[in-house]
C-alpha cells in the first residue's frame, strides 16, 4: 500500500499536480501518509506535509515517529510549527521534547500558549522514564458531590480538549483521587443519584516517579486501557492510555535485544546510523570482548602441555565451549524475560539457584553420555571419553548457574539485566569451560 502511494505521489511531484496530490491524501488514513512521508526525501517530505489540511496535517504528525516529526518541523514555518505543538497530545509532545537539543526546545517552548506552555515545563520536570514523562493532563475529572446529570454537562462542554472521555476520575475537593467511573456507567446512572454513590473506589494507580517498565507491567497484569497518575498527596494529575504503553513495550524489547547483543543501548534507528557511527558502537563492545575472550588463550597456553601430551583433547574443545555458551544464554534469557515480565524478582535468587542446579545436572547427564559416546568413538579412548564426558557435565552446570545468576547480580547493582544475556556471559562460560575441561582432564589422565 504504501510502496504505490509512495510511487503515485512521486510522479504526481514531477508532474507538479499538487492538487492531485492533495485530494488523494485527503482520501488516505494518516498513518499510511505518515509511512510515505519516511519514505520520501526530507524536502518533498516537508513540501507534501505542508500541502495537508490542517487537521489531517495535525493527524499525521502523530502517528510519525521522532525522526520523521524533527525532519518536518525543519520544514515548517514558525506559524504552523506553533499550531502543531499546541495541538499535539501533551505525552507525545513531551516524547519530542526528550529528543531535541536544549536550544530547540526552549524556541518551541516559547510558540506554545502560556496554558500548554505550563504543562510542557511541568512534564519535562520529571524524572526520564517516569510516569510523569508519560503521562497527559488532557483528562475529565468529576466531583463526588457532582449529580449524574451535573457530570454529563460537564463532560459534554470538556470533551472536545480532552485525549479521552470514556474513562472518568472522581475527585474530592481537594483533588484527591477518590475512583473511577466509566462513560457507559455515568450515561446509564439515574440523574440525580450523585457520583459518590455510582463510582469504583477501588482503582488502580501510579504516582508520577512511578519507573515506565512498572507502569507497562500494570497494564498488562490488571487488562487496563488507561491508568490514573497521582502525585506524592494523592491528588490527581494526569492519566497515560494504552497507546503510549505499546511504545514503552517495543521500547524496552529494542533495548534488551541490543543489549543482549552486545551493542549498547539503542540511541538511533538502524537506517539512520550513519557507518561510521555503526561501527563505533559495535566496535567499543567487540574490543571489550576481545580483551575478554584474550583470557581463553592465557588458559590454552597454561595447559599447553597437557594438550602437547593428549592432542586429542583439542578436538573437543569448541563443542564444551559452544554447548556450554548456548545452555547459558538460554538459562539468562529466561531468567531476563522473567524480571522484565515481573514473574521473577531478587526474592527467587535461592529458588532459581536450585532449580537451575537440578536442570544442569540433568542436561548435563544426558549430554555428557552422548559426549562420551561420540569422543569414545572417535579416538578408542574410554580416558578421553571420560574426560569429555565429566566435562560437559560440570560444564553446563556452572553455565546454567552463571546464565541464571549473573542477571539478578545486575538487578542487584541496578544495571540492565540484558547485558548479562549476550556475549558477555558466553565469553565468561567460555572460560570458566576451558578451565573446567583441562582441570577434569588432568584429574582423569593423569597428565602434568
């Protein structure tokens, strides 16, 4: 879909039918024009976006992502810079902010109207990755002393400023949270009943330095579409909706992906990296690995003689290291996957211990015989095949151990779990396998 309109609206530009172009869009979801504008070079891009009604325009700034909205907002006169920002969800709006370099921001600051000037300031004033970051102020409250009837006026002559209508909040004089209603509940209520007695007063929420990846977690575990943002007194003031909760998600998976990759936090897109700048972030964790996997060889060389004596023994080197390598990273992103969800916390760190022990000595017996079997096989040597065998065993023990340990190690240091899934644990497996392997060899063949 978007590969034709892309197409159609190029040759409508060589063409130089601006009207064409405007009437189809016109005819177009924003999020497809939205798509079509990443697509086309930033000048046409701007051209195209300026040709857009003002409220489709409106539409589709929101639905592009922080890239496309600052290749836009270069393209844009002071005037429509102003009525966008001033129009946009204040969430959205605080996301872009985050983004722009101070000197950026305090310009576009000062295009907005002393109202939504007020909220900006008051958004970007808390902490990154907050609830309060998230959140919007563009919510209905209602008083609980208000009649069904007095609340439906007054939802009616709010809605149109507000993000959504179909959630209410009930709040006491001194703007305290008290509960919740939905719109359906208010419309059905008899007239007079008064909305202290018709509201939820049991309803979640979170206070403003409530941590993002908390908040998601809460949408998930109570199925909620929105969720009221309270302040250290209780008192209501704002409320974040689902949608910004599926950009924490994808979010926070980017980032655990490329941390477990080993490359960082994600700080651009992968088409917007420039190569240089690619291989910058690569390189630094690939250096460090380096120095890292530069213990393997110190370990070769210290047990060079036994392998001198027993070349065999060289021969099964990369299956204990990979096997081991793969049982760790398997039993870390379980137990990363399970901190992220909340299924998993620090209090399990004696649990996990066992339980991952009990797996690795299970794994361990099964594939330490086939491993003897196949070294036997190989070299006619029961000694090797022992070797081999009792190894691999002692092998993926300690990897599920250290794959299952070294996340909730970083929990406990407050660093990212994710790091701990990725090459960094497979080079640690790594030598700790070498060590184990040459240590079990020499136990059993008795060599020097």
């Amino acid at each position: 879909m978007s590969n034709r309109l892309t197409t159609s609206i190029q040759d409508l530009m060589l063409r130089r039918d601006y009207m064409g172009i405007k009437k189809l869009l016109e005819e177009t979801h924003p999020s497809d024009i939205a798509r079509v504008l990443k697509d086309l070079q930033p000048d046409t891009a701007g051209f195209v976006f300026r040709i857009l009604p003002k409220d489709l325009a409106i539409d589709v700034f929101d639905f592009m992502n922080i890239d496309g909205k600052q290749m836009i907002l270069h393209s844009l006169s002071s005037d429509m810079i102003s009525t966008i920002l001033n129009e946009m969800s204040q969430d959205d709006r605080t996301e872009l902010f985050e983004e722009l370099p101070a000197k950026v921001v305090k310009k576009y600051l000062s295009l907005l109207s002393e109202k939504e000037r007020r909220v900006a300031n008051m958004l970007l004033g808390y902490p990154e990755d907050s609830a309060g970051r998230l959140m919007t102020t563009a919510f209905v409250d209602l008083k609980e002393h208000q009649t069904v009837d007095e609340a439906l006026a007054h939802v009616r002559a709010t809605a149109p400023d507000k993000e959504t209508i179909y959630h209410l909040y009930v709040i006491s004089k001194y703007r305290k949270l008290m509960g919740g209603l939905s719109l359906r509940e208010l419309i059905l209520a008899p007239g007079s009943k008064s909305i202290h007695e018709i509201m939820n007063p049991g309803i979640k929420s979170v206070s403003t330095d409530t941590d993002q990846e908390d908040v998601a977690r809460i949408f998930e575990d109570y199925d909620l579409m929105v969720l009221p943002v309270v302040d250290k007194e209780e008192r209501l003031v704002g409320i974040i909706t689902y949608d910004d909760v599926f950009d924490i998600v994808r979010e926070e998976d980017t980032e655990d992906i490329h941390l477990m990759g080993g490359l960082g936090a994600p700080e651009e897109t992968y088409f917007s990296l420039s190569i240089f700048e690619d291989v910058k972030r690569r390189g630094g964790w690939l250096a460090l690995l380096i120095l890292l996997e530069s213990f393997s060889g110190n370990i070769l060389e210290a047990y060079s003689s036994s392998l001198e004596t027993v070349i065999a023994l060289a021969f099964f080197i990369p299956m204990l290291i990979d096997t081991g390598g793969n049982a760790g990273t398997q039993s870390s992103t379980l137990i990363t996957r399970g901190l992220a969800t909340g299924e998993i916390s620090r209090k399990h760190g004696k649990t996990i211990f066992f339980r991952e022990m009990i797996t690795g000595a299970v794994l361990g017996l099964g594939l330490g015989a086939f491993a003897y079997v196949r070294a036997y096989f190989m070299q006619r040597d029961p000694m090797i095949g022992f070797a081999v065998g009792i190894s691999l065993f002692v092998v993926l023990m300690v990897a599920n151990l250290v794959g299952a340990l070294l996340p909730l190690l970083a929990v406990r240091i407050k660093y990212d779990p994710a790091v701990m899934a990725g090459p960094f644990l497979t080079t640690i497996v790594d030598v700790v396998g070498l060590i184990v392997y040459f240590e079990v060899a020499k136990a059993i063949m008795g060599l020097g």
